[in-house]
C-alpha cells in the first residue's frame, strides 16, 4: 500500500502495525511484525527448539582523549589539546546551529546510522536506518542511550536490492531530518540559555542597586 507522495524509493505502510517502510512482507506486514509473530510462534510450539535471536555487531565506542593529549593536559601545553578538542567537536556538531560554538561536555547530539539486517522471511537483505545519541565528553564522542530523540517520517528499512540511487535518496532525506531536528531542538536550548542569562543580568544588577539600602535608614 503506497501512501505518501511523490518519493524516488518506496514509502509503505505495514498493514498491521501501520509504521511507514521501504519493505513488505507477506501480509503487507513490515520486518518488525514478522519477526515478532515468528518468535511468538517459536514460543507456543511445545515442539519447537530454542528460539535464535540474531545480534547486531557490537558498535564501535567513542575513543578517549589519545595519549598524547592528556600528556599535554598534565604538563600545560593546552595549543595542541584545544585544537584537537575543537576539531572532535566539528566533527557533529554545526556550531550555532546543532550546538553551542564552542565544546561542551555533557553535550548530546543525534545523528544517523545504518547497518545490514536478513529480512525475517525471504532472500532479502534489508537495511534499516535508525538515529543514535552522541555525548562529548574528554575530547571525544561516545555513543550513549538517550530518550526523547527524533522520529523521522522517512521509512527506515529498505531492502539492498533497490537502485542505489533511490537507497542514496532515502539515506539523504533521513539524515536531514535528524539535521532539522537537532537545530529547532538547539534553537530552543539556545533561546532558554539566553533568557536565563538575561533573567540572572537582570537580577544581579537590581540587587546591586539596592545593595546599601539599609544604611540609609541610620
């Protein structure tokens, strides 16, 4: 069942679930209710053997700061530090407008990836698109678990057999809405920072008008 407009790849929707996707199966289903109803078969057949569950590849962490680096945080020679942690953080964030301009730890920031996944049924080998949270933190990104992150409209499963030119697009379009996402996201962080700077400017110097109030009462 095609449903939204006019796109280069494939946009489906799962006739159970009604998640959008790039891939169907048999009863119009997507590859996550499949997969289900296959584990739930697995689980009521009193003859059925163990249930396999395949593991993605482990993903590759974030690296702490090299040796070199913390070699010259210890001794003072910051040049070489400060470079090296401005260029980690430019590396995902589009300072002024993903993120503030200048490193910050504790930062997250979302981005994309994509891995290779079998189709539950079939010969098809699907790729699934799907958004992952960075923190920085002592020069460097790590991957980290955060709640609350973007949701694109753009399906996240295709299978590899589509033109790579369709697979291209759909890879563009998911990225940029993660991209959209984090900059209204960082807009509202950023007015939110400004108006308590503002907030706490304007407490400061109200109290420093009144301070030596009460003398005034000798």
């Amino acid at each position: 069942m095609q449903v939204l407009g006019e796109k280069p790849y494939p946009v489906l929707a799962c006739s159970q679930c009604w998640q959008l996707t790039g891939w169907l199966g048999s009863g119009d289903r997507c590859d996550v209710c499949i997969a289900s109803a296959k584990s739930e078969e697995a689980y009521a057949d009193p003859q059925g053997s163990w249930v396999q569950f395949e593991e993605r590849a482990p993903r590759a962490r974030g690296q702490g700061p090299a040796a070199w680096k913390r070699l010259a945080a210890a001794i003072g020679v910051d040049g070489p530090l400060v470079l090296a942690r401005n260029a980690a953080w430019s590396e995902k964030v589009d300072t002024g407008v993903t993120g503030p301009p200048t490193p910050e730890d504790g930062f997250v920031i979302f981005g994309a990836e994509r891995v290779e996944w079998p189709a539950p049924e079939g010969h098809d080998l699907l790729i699934r698109f799907s958004p992952v949270a960075y923190q920085f933190a002592g020069g460097a990104w790590h991957h980290t678990i955060q709640t609350g992150g973007p949701v694109p409209l753009t399906p996240h499963v295709f299978p590899a057999s589509l033109p790579m030119d369709q697979l291209a697009e759909a890879w563009s379009d998911y990225k940029d809405e993660i991209g959209r996402w984090g900059s209204e996201r960082w807009a509202a962080e950023d007015a939110r920072r400004e108006a308590e700077r503002e907030d706490a400017k304007a407490t400061a110097e109200a109290r420093e008008d009144q301070t030596g109030t009460s003398t005034l009462l000798d």
